[in-house]
C-alpha cells in the first residue's frame, strides 16, 4: 500500500517574490505606490517584487510565485486596470491573497471584496500591508489579526495612524526614462515625483480623499522627501513633481524642502498642485516659489459657474480663479488648470462660457484638452452623496464601473460630453494640436460661432508640461 506523499509546507512570504507588488496607472509617474511599501516590507525581513503594468509586462510566472499579490488602486482608472489584474491572478493563482490598497480601495471594498479580492486598505497603507503579509506568513486568519485591513468578513474603515516613516525603495523599479518627461521649449528631461504631505485639509465634495481622510492631512518628514528626491535626481532627474493634492496645505514644510533642494540643485525645476484659495491666501508666497524654480502649477478650476463651484464645495468662486491667475502671472508662473465641466448642474452655457473663458486670455496651451471632457464621478461614499438633492441625481451604483450612474436633466449636455470626448480621444491619438482639439471641440459646443480670440494681451506661448496627459 503506497503512503500518499504529505503536501509541500506553505512558501513563506519572506522568499524572494512571495509578495507581489503591482501599479497600473500612476499619472505618468514613477509609481510611489510601489516604492513607499517596498521599503516597509523590506524592513519588515521581506523580499516583495513589483510590477508596473503601465511599462511592463506581468507573466503568469511572476503572479504563480506569489503568495499574496497586493494592487495599488489610488484613482479610478488604475481601479478598473487593477480588477483586471486581480481576475487574472485568481485564474493563474486561485490560493493567492489579492489585497486592493489605496484611496479606492475603501470606497468600493463591497465590489472588491465579493468579486476577486481578499482584503482592502485604504488610508495610511504602509504598516497594515507588513503587518498582512506577517499575518499571511504565519498562518493566521486575517480578519482576526490585522488591524486596517478589511475583509468580506469583517470591513474596515481607512487608516489615518501613521507609522515610521521609511524613505522609498525606488531601485529595481523601471527607469524614469520610462516615464513622463518635462519639457520645455521643445526640450524634454527626466522628471520625478515626490509627495511632502498626504491626505488633504479640504473637504471638496467630488474628491476621493474627502471620504477617506476627513478634512486631516499628514506631513511627510522632510528628510525622507529630501532623501526620495536625491535618489531620483541620482537617477537622472531634471524636475520634480510634487504630488500632494495640495503643495499649500502645509506651506511651511513645503518651502522648507523646496528651499533645501534649490540649494543643493539649483537648476532643478518642480510643479506642485495648489487650490485657488490657497494661491489667494499664500500669493505672498508666489514670487519665492518662482525663484525656487517653480515652472507651473495645476491647479483644480473645475468650473466657472458658482453654483457648480458651491456644489462641489471647492472653496472659491470664478471670480478668485481670475485673481488667482492674475497672481500667478504676477509671479511669472503658469497655471495649468484642472477642469471638470461635466457635472448634474452645468448648463451648455456654462461649457460655453468655460471655454471662452481659456480662449479669451489665451490659455488654451494650458489645458490638457481631455479635461474639456471630464465628467464627474460620483463612487460610493462620496460626499456627494450628503447632498440633500442627491435622490433627484445621482442614478443607482453601477459597482463594476465604480460610480453612480448619474444622467444629465438636459439630455444634450450628456451628448455634448460623448461628443468631446471622441475629439479629445482621436485627438490624442493623432497627437494634434491643442489649439486645433480646441476649435473643434468648440465647432461642437458653440457651432456656427467663431473661437473667440485672445482679448488684448500679448500671447503667452506655450508652457511647460509633463508629456504625458493625466486624467483621474
């Protein structure tokens, strides 16, 4: 009688591998969703590997090493790339943990969870991502043993405790050459990403941080962002960007680091994003941001209209974003405005107007044409949902695509967003032009009307950017 053969005990996480670490969409940037854990799970006696699918190719070897695989999901797109990638594991690895971490993570752990995750974390991920994979490796069931990490089970809400902080493991990531470049004057040069602060002291009604931070923001140690910057520009970075969601949510801190970097690089340059209001606040602060080597700004504009303004909770009116413009152009800086024209409560003026707007003070360089086609997202647990008129609104959740499904009161705003958004797409494609997306997007909007032309003021030119346009 033959003795069946006793099974293979199970791999432990810390063997090279175990732990598979993967991003798919980071805006363009190096991805410091990858690079923050990397350095916590290799404190913590790790070996994780990490793969970013927006430069490189995920084999099935690689996903049939691991043992628990966790997917960073900071913003829509990389949600919906990042359920792919989870489905793909669980048919190559059904006995892989899949963990979903991020700010999206959180607020739509109920899909995640019933479909082809294990866990979710949101918030602070770091520490509960060790804490998991130690909680993985011994044997132990999950829900039970670590605390901020959600499961079918038993949910959990984001974490905000932060633990000690580590400088990011950027080494064995892909080159940046592989990313989003600056360029300026038709010169392109490597560009990095750093963050001074996370979380946001804004509540902004339609931001996924809102939900899942409160209104709290959390200081990134200066010299870990001082220290994650040399090791980019090491690497052959020529700009940073800094991407809190806002660089003056702490000021302070923020010129700190900024003056220290220009003192040891003093042609480095950076962009970092700042709200309206903040510009007005700090615009004291503008001239020595420029002198720092600040080639622009984002900054969410989102909409002219008030109401819509009001609506969003943005914090200003459309009479702020001129003066803040005025400020930055004061200063010498470009604003490079983020927009979100599609919302329940603009009206086809509004768009008009919007678009005028950028054409009438020569801006239209300015603008990634893909943000005269967003259309607002509304996932679970927004705080748009807190609107009293949200009933009338806001449609029913669609859970694969991670919003709900809202309908626009005029049906032709609706056509009108459709209808951009195929220019903006074939205009991207095609690589044309801002200036020519522009007129037709504004043959659409505005059809038999010309483009309204630049109103007495000298042509600004054609800013600096990153080359790659981003969306959330």
């Amino acid at each position: 009688m033959l003795t069946p053969t006793p099974s293979a005990p199970p791999r432990r996480l810390a063997a090279p591998g175990a732990i598979l670490l993967v991003s798919c969409y980071e805006l363009g940037h190096q991805p410091l969703s990858l690079a923050s854990p990397l350095a916590t799970l290799r404190a913590a006696g790790f070996a994780p590997v990490a793969i970013d699918t927006a430069v490189q190719d995920l084999d099935d070897e690689t996903i049939r090493a691991a043992r628990m695989v966790a997917i960073s999901v900071p913003m829509h797109t990389a949600l919906r790339l990042g359920l792919r990638v989870a489905r793909r594991v669980k048919q190559a690895n059904p006995d892989a943990h899949v963990c979903f971490y991020g700010l999206y993570a959180t607020l739509n752990a109920a899909h995640l969870l019933g479909e082809a995750g294990d866990s979710t974390i949101g918030g602070e991920f770091e520490r509960p991502l060790a804490d998991l994979a130690r909680a993985l490796d011994r044997g132990q069931a999950v829900a039970a043993a670590v605390d901020g990490v959600g499961t079918a089970g038993a949910p959990a809400g984001p974490v905000l405790e932060r633990a000690p902080w580590s400088v990011p493991a950027r080494a064995g990531l892909p080159a940046l050459r592989d990313y989003a470049g600056f360029e300026r004057d038709g010169v392109i040069v490597p560009a990095g990403y750093v963050e001074a602060t996370r979380g946001c002291r804004h509540t902004c009604r339609h931001c996924p941080i809102t939900p899942i931070y409160g209104g709290r923001f959390t200081v990134v140690p200066r010299d870990v962002v001082l220290a994650d910057a040399r090791n980019q520009i090491a690497a052959g970075a020529r700009h940073v960007t800094f991407g809190d969601p806002d660089f003056f949510n702490g000021p302070g801190h923020g010129l700190r680091i900024l003056r220290a970097l220009h003192a040891e690089f003093p042609g480095l340059t950076f962009d970092a994003t700042i709200k309206v209001e903040h510009l007005l606040e700090h615009r004291r602060l503008l001239p020595e941001l420029a002198a720092l080597g600040c080639a622009f700004v984002v900054t969410a504009v989102e909409s002219l209209s008030d109401r819509v303004l009001e609506k969003l909770a943005k914090g200003h009116r459309r009479s702020d974003v001129e003066a803040a413009l005025a400020a930055l152009d004061e200063a010498g800086i470009p604003m490079r405005p983020s927009l979100l024209p599609f919302t329940p409560w603009a009206t086809r003026e509004d768009y008009r107007d919007l678009l005028r707007f950028f054409a009438e003070r020569d801006l239209i360089d300015h603008v990634d044409p893909v943000h005269f086609s967003i259309r607002l997202l509304v996932p679970p647990g927004s705080a748009l949902l807190d609107d009293p008129d949200a009933a009338a609104w806001a449609g029913t959740l669609d859970a694969e695509a991670f919003t709900f499904r809202w309908v626009h009161p005029d049906p032709t705003m609706d056509a009108l967003q459709r209808e951009v958004a195929a220019i903006v797409e074939a205009a991207a494609a095609a690589n044309e032009p801002a200036g020519a997306t522009f007129a037709r997007i504004w043959a659409v909007a505005a059809p038999g009307d010309p483009v309204p032309a630049p109103a007495g003021r000298r042509s600004r030119g054609r800013p600096p950017r990153l080359t790659e346009t981003w969306f959330c």
